[in-house]
C-alpha cells in the first residue's frame, strides 16, 4: 500500500510539475509578445504623426487626411484587440492591411503588398495573438524593402497543412548575408 501510495503520489508531483513548467512557458511567450508590441508602437505612432506632418507641411492636405484616417483606424483597432490573447483571422489581417497600407503611403508607394490566405481557412474562425504577423511585415519593410532601389514587393502567405496554420512574409529585398543568418539560427 506504501508503494502505491508513494508512486501516486510522485505521478501526481510529476503531472503537477509538467503543468507549471507548460504554464510558465505560455506566461513567458505572452510577456514576450506584449514587449515587442509595446517596443514598436512607440516607434511606428512616431513615424506616422511624423508622415503626416510632412504632408501638411508640403501642403498635401488630401494625402494627410488619408493616412489620418487610417492611422486612427488602426490605432482604434489595436487598442480594441489589445487586452485579448487571440483575435480572428480576419480582424488580424485587416489591421495589418492598414498597417501596410500606411507604410506604403509613408513611403511613397516604393513597396506593393499581396496578403494570400489559403481557401481551405476559415477567416472568421481561426483565432491568432493580435498583430501577430506585423513586427515580421515591419522588418521587411525596414530590413529589405527600405534599403532597395527600385519598387519593393512584401507578400504574406498563411497557408494550412494538415492541422497547422504556417504564415510567412517574402520580401524581394537584398536579403541577408551568410554571416548573419549563422548568428540567427
């Protein structure tokens, strides 16, 4: 009875454990998420009232109403989603559509955008961290598409395999050199 009882009991501790570490786990990819959105909107909400500074500035009054009314659309957009862990698809892909569609505008369409979303996914239900694909569309943008000459292209694929929904972000920029990948992976 003392066996059962003490392998019971370490089962338990074990089961117990596992949970933890798997909960800790989920609380330190949260943190992480939210420290990265918090590093870059400061950064983007800067560049924009800057953008739209400019076209004041330069008398563009129809280009600063535009990117005006976006910029306010996505803010509101983000700050809706912003105390959820996860949002549709489809609201995901709308706030980083006006995401994009800012960037281009701020950069004077130097960059076209294609968002591709497999068939067989369901928009409305499919469930995603907010602005999940933005900071990796952000660096393709400061990373490959800002330092390019001639005319940028950014396409966004999410696609499903078997129960597995895999997003990628294509840019046609320089790329990155061989030293560098080697530290990153």
């Amino acid at each position: 009875g003392a066996v059962v009882l003490i392998m019971a009991g370490a089962l338990t501790f074990i089961f117990y454990r596992k949970k933890r570490e798997s909960e800790h786990q989920r609380r330190v990819a949260e943190m992480e998420m939210t420290a990265l959105r918090a590093q870059m909107n400061p950064h983007f909400i800067f560049n924009s009232l800057n953008s739209i500074s400019d076209f004041i500035s330069k008398n563009d009054l129809d280009t600063a109403d535009l990117y005006l009314t976006r910029f306010a659309s996505l803010m509101r957009m983000v700050l809706e989603n912003s105390g959820n862990a996860a949002v549709s698809l489809a609201d995901d892909l709308k706030a980083l559509e006006t995401y994009m569609q800012l960037e281009c505008l701020r950069m004077n369409n130097r960059f076209t955008y294609d968002i591709r979303v497999d068939e067989s996914i369901d928009r409305e239900m499919t469930l995603v961290p907010p602005l999940l694909l933005q900071p990796f569309v952000e660096n393709s943008i400061w990373h490959g598409i800002s330092g390019k000459g001639g005319k940028g292209k950014i396409i966004v694929r999410v696609q499903k395999e078997k129960e597995m929904i895999y997003c990628t972000v294509e840019d046609n920029g320089p790329g990155l050199a061989a030293p560098i990948l080697e530290k990153i992976f």
